[in-house]
C-alpha cells in the first residue's frame, strides 16, 4: 500500500509472508513519480512505530512538483553514473 501527502512525500507499506513482520519505506513524488528517499527500509514494526514514521514523514517540509522532479533526475543520474 502507498500512501501519499500533501507535502510531496510518502510511504509504502507492505505486510506478507515475505516481509519481516510490517515494513514501510519513505517516498518522494506522488503517485505518478516516486522513489524511496531514505536509504533504510523499516522492517519488524508494530503499529505504534507505523504511525509514529507517518507522522514523521507528513510533516516534513512541502517540496513543490519542480523540486521532486529535479530530485528524481538527480537520483537518475548519479544511478547511471554508478553502471
């Protein structure tokens, strides 16, 4: 499941038989265009921990749509420089 804000950020959240219990990743975009941000995906959670991430994430700072855009080609780039 992703969720996406208001602020240009979001989280996935996955729960299966091949997960380590609940683990959420933080995204950058919008259902259109997204990646995950931080490097760290969150495994083992409870939901208390789930909540606590979200309202993390929902608060932070609105990025515009011209600044997600800028960041995810950023991100592109340097993943091309890598190969």
């Amino acid at each position: 499941m992703k969720t996406f804000f208001d602020n240009n950020y979001g989280v996935s959240i996955i729960n299966n038989e091949f997960t380590n219990g609940v683990e959420l990743a933080v995204l950058l975009g919008n259902e259109s265009m997204y990646m995950i941000i931080d490097e760290q995906v969150y495994s083992g959670l409870d939901t208390t921990d789930v909540d606590s991430i979200i309202s993390e994430v929902s608060s932070r700072k609105a990025l515009s749509d011209i600044e997600v855009e800028k960041s995810i080609e950023r991100y592109k780039k340097e993943l091309q420089e890598i190969e």
